[in-house]
C-alpha cells in the first residue's frame, strides 16, 4: 500500500493507449511506452494526487478548471467538472440549508400538540383535544413521508434536484411556516376565531410537501458534488456528516423552539421563518458552484458544461453502446429497495424512541424534577454526533489504512445489533422498574434510559446513513432521487406502519389487572407486561442482524454496488470524450471500441480480448482505481 494508503487490491482495471490528437485532454502514449500500473486513489482532493490521474479525468477547458479540475464524461456525452474539496467548495452550503430546514422542521413537529390544545397560549388557539391535535400531528407526518416519492420523480424526470429543492422551499416549505406563524396572530387571517382552515392548510399540504420533497433530493444532491469515480469513498464520510448535520439541527430545534415558545409561540415560530429564508438565500448564492445532474436521462453525476460532448458523429453509436448493455448489468431501483428494507429491523426498534420508550420513561423519576422522559430523546441525537465523529474520522480510516472496506452487509447487521443492546438495556430497566417498586414502592431515575437512547444513536450511524449512502451509489443514473424516497419510507413510513400493527396484537401486554391501558402510573406499570413487548422488539433486531450476516446476502450486496460502481466508470470510458485506446499495430496507434469500424475479423478479434482482458472498467472495491498505461522509461530508450 502507498504512503498515502491507497490499495492496489480496491480497484477498477482501466486499459489506455495512444490515441490521435483530436483532443488536448486525451494521453499522448507513444511507442516510448510499455505496460505498467499506475494507481488511482477514489478520494482524489489534493493537487499533488492530479498527477496521478488520466488525463481523460482532467478538467483542460472549463473557465473554472483552476476551481474544478476533475472532470467525468457520462455515457451521452455530457461532461462534468468538480472540486478537489467539495465539502469546502460548495457542499457546505447544502448541509446549511439541511441544518435550518431540520431545526425548523422539529422545532415546529415538538410544540404543535401544546400549540393546538392551548398549552403555550389559552386565550388563543384551535382548542383541540390531546388526541385530535396527536391525530392531525400524525397525518401531516404521514404526508411527509409519502411526499418524497413525488419529490424524486419531479427531481429524477424532470426539474433536476436543484430546482426540486428551490420549488420545495420557496412554494410549499416557506409559505408552510408563515401561514402556521401568522396563525398565532389574532385576527392576522381575517377570522375571530383561531383559522382552523388556513392552520390545515399549513399543516397538513404547504409543510409537509416543502419537507418532504426537501428530504427526498437534498442528500442526492449534496452526494452529486463529489466525483463518481475519484471521490466515490469521499461520500461515505459526506452521508455521515450528512446524518450528523440532521442531528444538530433537530437538537437545536428541539432545545430552543420549546423554550421560546412558553415566552411567545409567535416569537418562536416566526424563528424558523427567518432561519430557513437565511438558507435559502446561501443556497441560491452558490448556484454557479453547484454539479446539477441533467433530469430525465441516463448519465450524468452533475451539472453538464458541454451537454451532449463533442460532436464527432458517433453520439448515436454511443447510445446504441449504452441501450446494448445486458440489463442484468444496469444498476436498477428493484435491488436498492431491497437493499433499503434490509434495515427494516433496527428502524422498528429506532421508532420506539418516540412511543414504548415514552411510556417506559412516563413511570420514571423526573431528574432534579425537570428533566423527563421526552427530554431524553435528544441523547438519541447528541449520540449520533459523536459516535458519528468517532466513525468518520477514526474508525473508517482505521480499516481504509489497513486495505479494508466494511461491507454494506456488515455495517447493516452492526447497526442492528447495537440497536439490540439498546432493547437489551430496556429489558434490564424494566427489571429495575419493577424491583424497586416492589421493594420500596418508589421508583428509579430516568437517567437510567440514557443508555438505550444513546445506543440507538450509535446504531443509526451503520444502519440508516448507510442506507442513505447506498440509495445514492448503487441506483440508477435517472431513480436516485426516487430510491432516496424509499429509502425514507423504509426509515419512517414503514417501520411505523408495523408498529402500529405490532401495538394492536400486543396491547394486552400494556394493561393492568383490570384491563386499563392507561399505564401512566407507576402502580398500573407494575400490573403490565411491557418486558414481553421489548422481547419481541428483541427477536425481531437480532432476525435482521442474522439476515444480513448470510454470506448470501452479502455477496448479493457486495454485487449490486459493484455493477453500479462499474457502470459508472464505464460510463465514462465508453464516451467520444474519453476513448479506449489500444496496443500499436505496425507504427499506428489502433482506436479501441471505435464506432466506425466495420470489418468482421477485427470486431470479433476485439471481442475475443474483451472476453480475455475486459476492455470497460472492472471495480473490486469503492474505494481506488488502477489504470493501466504502456510506459517506458524515456532513458532507457535514447540509450
């Protein structure tokens, strides 16, 4: 392994040549060259590792080639550039507008139940009961989570992720949190009384719309920043800065929203409003920074700056080269959501956070008599940022220095059994619970459910950011925002839907000797048999750690990464832009895959080698590629 600790065994097998001098960005390789191999890192970001990279991924033309000097050709032609840094170059400012929308989105989903029954302001609100206000705060999440699938293929087929993410905020999002602002104003909306209509509105189409389709298409979209082939293992570590990010802004929103909002709910939603318009406007200013991938077709990891290539006649053959390809070897969205239901297991466990770990914590000491049990819930969030910190910046680059990629089959059944832990804390606490109540009639403190809820976070970390690194590499060119979606609705949508099925055959376990499923109090809890649930919880995480461990499945992971990953690289060597060369035939350089050859001998000669040799890219891993050039030392040759 390099000092740099690249490998030679995680690589795409590249074939290059000389070529004709049609143009500057092609390798100039001559008869002073032989065959060796030149190792190329997948986290290219200094300038010192440009050189080694062909010049066919080298950014010789743009304006901004100072700024962006990578540049990838997909399989239509399109070319793209990025930057050697794009997290300091323009993904920041994605991860902004994520931070702000996540602040505004649990600052609002936290205090809606307060806000509706009266809580924060009794003189004005829509006085509904606890459980129409839990109702309509359940609906509009259900919206949410359903809107993604309309965002990824609005994105995917038609406005592209940028405009996606601009329509969502400024038509639905924006005018979502205003609306829900002005309601706490009396009279604003023109109405005596609370605005129940103009508040629905809000609640249930403008908000969970904006938020949904931001959620399905802003991680594409920051993922698309970063170079298919050069800087594919640099996403790993952008989902979980990603995931990070959500965690910050849902912690922040969760600590400040609530508090201003006991002084005044219209100061307090007014603050998202501000926030997310703030974003927005940083977003907007690094237009001319951003890789924005072309909706609707099959190529493409960006923003085209010569849409369609260079001209030269062959861009038919090209389309007819990338529709011949076997589909058995297309990336396609069925094997992502698979992929994506494998983490089914550890996100029921991950949704009990906001329902059997609250009325675990509901019979739970209160500390200093403040702080109780919906407060926990933000160690689920302040785990997953330092836990994240750890695995992004020591226990990844641990195994990468050492030639080891953790297989997506791994992280997943590492995640789940995590989450294992965290039931298996839970059972322990429910055998505190009951001890204590039966020895001393008093009960335990809820620190004691710090442990669970941290562990989740931990879990989070393998199973759902890698779920979210995955719907983006390994779908095709034209779902990715539409696996994005599904994704989402594995993580909330799903899981969610099978607690509430796994609540109605298990409800019995949730009453007292009298049959009352109002456990709230600590004598009642005593008479239920919540152990039994967290049980089933526990059979159910330990069945997805066991799934994904099958080598099967694994391997079955392991090769549909691989076929995206090679269709990637492939994408771009099969390109007029950056062609194939071969070996030199009598003195003159032989163009590999040329389009324009027409003799039968030598289109079954070339097939032969492709069948021996493989002329498209070959991935082991994700993480480097290896190309191979004919080289000669210019010494050895004038001697």
């Amino acid at each position: 392994m390099s000092m740099d600790g690249r490998s030679k065994n995680d690589s795409i097998e590249l074939e290059a040549g000389k070529g004709d001098d049609r143009s500057p960005t092609k390798p100039n390789i001559d008869d002073e060259y032989e065959a060796i191999n030149i190792p190329i890192p997948g986290d290219v970001r200094t300038r010192r590792q440009l050189q080694d990279v062909p010049e066919e991924y080298l950014n010789h033309h743009s304006d901004d080639k100072h700024h962006r000097p990578l540049l990838h050709t997909d399989a239509r032609g399109n070319t793209y550039t990025y930057a050697l840094n794009p997290l300091t170059y323009n993904v920041f400012l994605i991860l902004v507008l994520e931070l702000l929308e996540r602040f505004s989105f649990y600052g609002l989903y936290l205090t809606q139940t307060n806000y509706l029954t009266g809580s924060y302001d009794a003189r004005w609100s829509a006085n509904l009961t606890s459980m129409d206000a839990a109702s309509l705060i359940s609906l509009s999440t259900a919206v949410a989570y359903t809107v993604p699938f309309l965002g990824g293929m609005v994105a995917d087929a038609y406005l592209g992720d940028y405009r996606t993410i601009l329509a969502g905020v400024t038509c639905f999002y924006l005018p979502g949190l205003f609306l829900i602002a002005t309601s706490s104003l009396p009279r604003w909306l023109g109405a005596e009384h609370f605005n129940l209509g103009a508040y629905k509105l809000a609640l249930l189409l403008l908000w969970p719309v904006g938020t949904g389709t931001v959620k399905a298409v802003v991680n594409i979209f920051g993922a698309r920043q970063y170079h298919p082939v050069l800087q594919r293992s640099m996403v790993e570590s952008f989902y979980v800065q990603f995931y990070m990010v959500i965690n910050v802004g849902a912690v922040a929103g969760c600590l400040m929203i609530p508090i201003v909002a006991r002084a005044s709910i219209t100061v307090a939603y007014t603050i998202p409003v501000v926030l997310l318009s703030i974003a927005l406007l940083f977003f907007v200013a690094g237009s001319n920074r951003y890789v924005r991938v072309v909706p609707g077709r099959d190529g493409g990891g960006g923003d085209n700056i010569n849409q369609g290539g260079e001209d030269d006649g062959d861009d038919g053959a090209l389309v007819e080269e990338a529709n011949d390809v076997p589909a058995e070897e297309k990336p396609n969205f069925v094997d992502v959501a698979k992929i994506c239901a494998l983490i089914i297991p550890f996100n029921i466990v991950y949704v009990q956070c906001a329902t059997t770990f609250m009325v675990q914590g509901a019979v739970l000491e209160p500390f200093l008599g403040v702080i109780e049990a919906p407060s926990m819930d933000i160690l689920d969030s302040f785990s997953v940022l330092v836990f994240g910190y750890f695995v992004s910046g020591y226990f990844y680059p641990f195994f990468a220095k050492r030639n080891i990629k953790l297989e997506t089959g791994i992280k997943f059944a590492m995640g789940c059994a995590i989450g294992g832990c965290a039931i298996l804390w839970s059972l322990i606490l429910e055998r505190m619970i009951h001890r204590e109540y039966g020895r001393t009639g008093g009960r335990v403190s809820v620190l004691w459910q710090a442990p669970s809820y941290m562990l989740i976070g931990c879990g989070e970390i393998f199973s759902i950011s890698t779920a979210y690194e995955v719907a983006f590499t390994a779908s095709p060119p034209n779902k990715k925002a539409f696996a994005c979606a599904f994704n989402l609705f594995c993580i909330g949508g799903l899981p969610n839907m099978l607690s509430l099925a796994l609540y109605g055959f298990c409800q019995h376990w949730f009453q007292n000797d009298h049959g009352s499923g109002n456990i709230s109090r600590i004598e009642d809890y005593s008479e239920a048999h919540v152990a039994n649930y967290f049980c089933v919880l526990l059979g159910i995480v330990m069945f997805g750690v066991v799934v994904n461990l099958l080598p099967p499945v694994r391997a079955w992971i392991a090769f549909v990464e691989k076929r995206a990953a090679r269709a990637a690289s492939a994408g771009s060597a099969s390109t007029n832009n950056t062609p194939k060369f071969g070996k030199k035939k009598g003195g003159k350089a032989t163009k590999s895959g040329s389009s324009n050859e027409t003799d039968p001998l030598l289109k079954a000669q070339r097939h032969a080698k492709y069948l021996e040799e493989g002329e498209s890219a070959q991935i082991y891993r994700m993480n480097t590629i290896k190309a191979e050039f004919a080289r000669k030392d210019k010494k050895e040759h004038k001697k």
